[in-house]
C-alpha cells in the first residue's frame, strides 16, 4: 500500500514550495511520520456517516474558520471566539433547515496557502505560503522555505484540537448557552433585530422541551456537540507524513484532519493532490470554480468517489456571485445523471475578492448575492443546497465591506489583521447564518408544499 501512497511522487505537484535543502526536508518527514495522529479514524468515518445524512438531503453541513491560520494567533481565546461563532450559526442554521447541522471547522491544519506567484511583486522575495512553510516578515531569511515549520504547524495543531474538543464537549456549546449569545446578537446588533421572531421561536421550543421533562443540563445532546476539523491537503509531505493504516480494518487515513479539501488550483486530473487523495479513507472536498466543466467535474467526482460512497465527496462550488446561476445548473445536472451522491456546497467568499486601494477585501453583498444564487439553482433543479464554506472570525475584525455594519472603505485599515484573505467577522457570519436561515426554512416550506 506504501507503494501506492507514493504514485503522487511521480506526477506534477502544483504549489509545493521549493524546500531548499533534501535532508532538511527528509528529517521533517521522519519526525512527522513518528508522531501520534491528531484525529482517529473512528472520528473520520463517523464524520463521512454525518456529511451522507446531508448528501440524502437529512442535514446541513457549515464549515468555517481562517482564511490561513498562524501560531501567532493559535491562542485560546481567539480558538473560543472563532468556536463560539460557528456554534451561534449552527444554532441558527439548525432552526431554520428543522435538521441537524454539521459542524466542521477550518482550523487545527490550515497553516498552508497557495499562492498566484512564487515570487512576491512588491517585495521580489519567495512569497508567503503560509506559516507550515515560512514567515511572513518581509526578510530573505524568514521567507525562505523551513521544513521543521510543519513540525511547528502540527504541534500548534494539536494545541488547537485540544481546546476545539474541551469547548465542543466541556459545557462551553450548551445549547442553552449558545441561544443566549445568539439572543444578545438579536438585542444589540442593527443585524439583528430583523430575527427577533426566530429567537423568539428557539425560546419556545427549550421551554416545551423543558415542560415535557427533558433536563436541558443534562441531555447530552443539548450540552455538547460535535465539531470535526478540516484544512486544505496543499502541502503533499505533510499530508503524507500523517496518513496512518488502521490495523484493525486495514484502510488508509489522512489523519492531520477529519476531511481534507482540494483548492481549485490543485484538482487538476494528472496531478499529485487528486491522486493520493483518492487513495485516503476521509470525506474530501473539492473547490469547483467558474472554469470548472461539467465533463470535468463528473471526471473528478469519478477519480476522488468510484464507489459512490455518500458522505465522502463534498463539491465546493466558488463561482462568484456573477457567474454562479449560469454555471453552476449543468454541473449539478451532469454530476447527478452519473448518479453520484455528493454534497453540494457554497463558497461565496474566494469568487468575490476585490481590491481597494491595494486592499484585498470582499463586499458582504456579493457574498450573500451567491448563496442566493446557490439556493436558487438548487430549487429550480429540485436539488438539496447542502452546505455553506466560509471564511470567518470570532473577531470584529474589518476585512470585509458591508453588512449591517455598514463596514466601508475607509474602515478597512482599522482592523485588518488577516494573514491572506479577508474575512467575514463574527456579526457578518451571524449575520449570514440567519439570512441562510431564512432560506432553508423558504426551501423547507417549498419541499413540503411539493408533498402535498
């Protein structure tokens, strides 16, 4: 199986940083190799079991988290807060789609980027790809690619994954707890108040609950939640490093994450990513752009899932918010003739990067514009909009225009703190959890009117 795990090695490997030195490189791997998995392969096939519920239409799938990930952010209170607004969403999201929400974060592994140049423009040295590879400080010696940064990367990803599993199970996701959040965002944002009704709604049903004698304090699945980790498979040594065989069952797992995705600059067919991800037991994403074919689409989806397993292939669509209602429809419709049982998902954020004075940036409405777009072809071809990918913060960061906010230009220089690309802050991505809320609920109501 070694074997098999290495074909990678032969074919072309985009975005890889060029490691200056091989033996550096191959001492990074032999300790990577001999460390424990950050995730087990139990998590791994229980998270494929929850994403089959969402591609038969029984769930909603929110992923979220940084756009890059950096040690100097790895901190408890920043992993809280980002934590604290996927769980606030998923409580919104939950309610208005009236079934369960998959919780995977874009965290504890997503310390790699890939990058449009190897040479940065402005600066005419190695570009950023992210901490795993090398620093951001503006130095030859800091730029300069480092293998022993993805030992790093994994010891700050185990921290991380730590504190991901305390909050999700230690109290901290309480429902009760979680809806009172959500209710001081409904009381003091301008976002908010729109969802009063919906709160009010939630209230009622913990109180019938309550009534008919089940303990809010002590029902597990009130209490504490499932939340898997998840960051694009860019880096191949790292990737590899951490694949494990379970003894028991012989399968082969990626096990520096729960589900791996692949970017829309590495899915090419020949290439490295697509083919060892084929070979690993995870759920695998698929970044799928406006360039993106339905013939190739169909290829991918026959290469990452040839057994039609459902749950282990989730397509991202990144169209932006343009392109999204022309090219999104044949694509769905070639994937489902060739009868594959994948999740649908929307990236609204990666087709709608903008610049603004030299400031990367994305408006709020754009973003909202294509998850419109995204349900809207889901319900013209009767198709289950399953899930949301974002980029976001626990943070009032100001990165992204818009919102109820009304963050403008000139705010984008007071907060700007991210490593890559900009980021929703946490009332923005509230903010879209409720209004995609209000969506599901619409698609709800549709379906059962259908029924009828």
């Amino acid at each position: 199986m070694s074997n098999e795990l290495d074909i990678w090695r032969t074919l072309p490997a985009r975005q890889q940083p060029s490691w200056p030195d091989p033996e550096e490189l191959a001492a990074a791997f032999a300790e990577l190799s001999g460390l424990p998995p950050l995730v087990t392969a139990p998590e791994v096939r229980s998270l494929t079991d929850r994403l089959a519920m969402v591609a038969r239409g029984e769930a909603f799938l929110l992923q979220g988290g940084d756009c890059a990930e950096t040690f100097a952010a790895n901190t408890a209170d920043k992993i809280r807060d980002k934590v604290k607004t996927l769980l606030q969403m998923a409580v919104a999201l939950t309610y208005g789609a009236s079934t369960p929400v998959v919780k995977v974060a874009r965290i504890a592994g997503q310390y790699a980027k890939p990058r449009s140049a190897d040479i940065e423009a402005s600066t005419g040295l190695p570009s950023y790809r992210g901490d795993a590879v090398n620093d951001i400080a503006a130095t030859p010696q800091a730029r300069r690619p480092d293998p022993k940064r993805m030992v790093a990367a994994y010891h700050q990803s185990a921290v991380a994954l730590n504190l991901v599993r305390a909050f999700a199970t230690g109290g901290f996701a309480d429902l009760s707890k979680v809806h009172e959040w959500n209710k001081a965002f409904v009381r003091d944002s301008a976002a908010g108040r729109r969802y009063e009704l919906m709160a009010v709604d939630i209230e009622r049903a913990l109180a019938f609950m309550a009534a008919c004698g089940i303990d809010l304090d002590r029902t597990a699945a009130l209490t504490g939640v499932e939340m898997f980790t998840s960051h694009e498979g860019l880096l191949m040594e790292y990737e590899r490093a951490l694949t494990r065989t379970e003894e028991s069952t012989g399968e082969v797992y990626d096990l520096s994450a729960h589900m791996i995705w692949i970017g829309e600059r590495t899915r090419d067919l020949g290439g490295a990513h697509v083919e060892f991800l084929s070979r690993v037991g995870n759920p695998i994403g698929c970044k799928i752009g406006p360039s993106a074919t339905p013939d190739e689409v169909v290829e991918l989806t026959e290469r990452l899932n040839p057994d039609h397993i459902p749950g282990r292939l989730t397509l991202i669509a990144r169209m932006g918010a343009k392109r999204v209602r022309d090219v999104l429809p044949a694509i769905i419709d070639k994937v489902n003739a060739a009868g594959h049982p994948v999740v649908w998902s929307c990236d609204p954020m990666h087709g709608n990067t903008r610049d603004v004075g030299g400031i990367k940036t994305r408006h709020f409405d754009d973003v909202l514009d294509e998850v419109f777009g995204f349900f809207q072809v889901h319900q013209g071809l009767g198709t289950h909009p399953g899930g949301l990918h974002i980029e976001l913060t626990g943070e009032n960061v100001t990165e992204c225009l818009g919102g109820a906010e009304q963050i403008g230009e000139a705010d984008l220089g007071g907060r700007y703190e991210t490593a890559c690309d900009p980021r929703l802050n946490t009332g923005q991505a509230l903010e879209l959890a409720f209004l995609v809320a209000e969506m599901l609920q619409q698609t709800r109501a549709d379906r059962n009117s259908h029924h009828r």
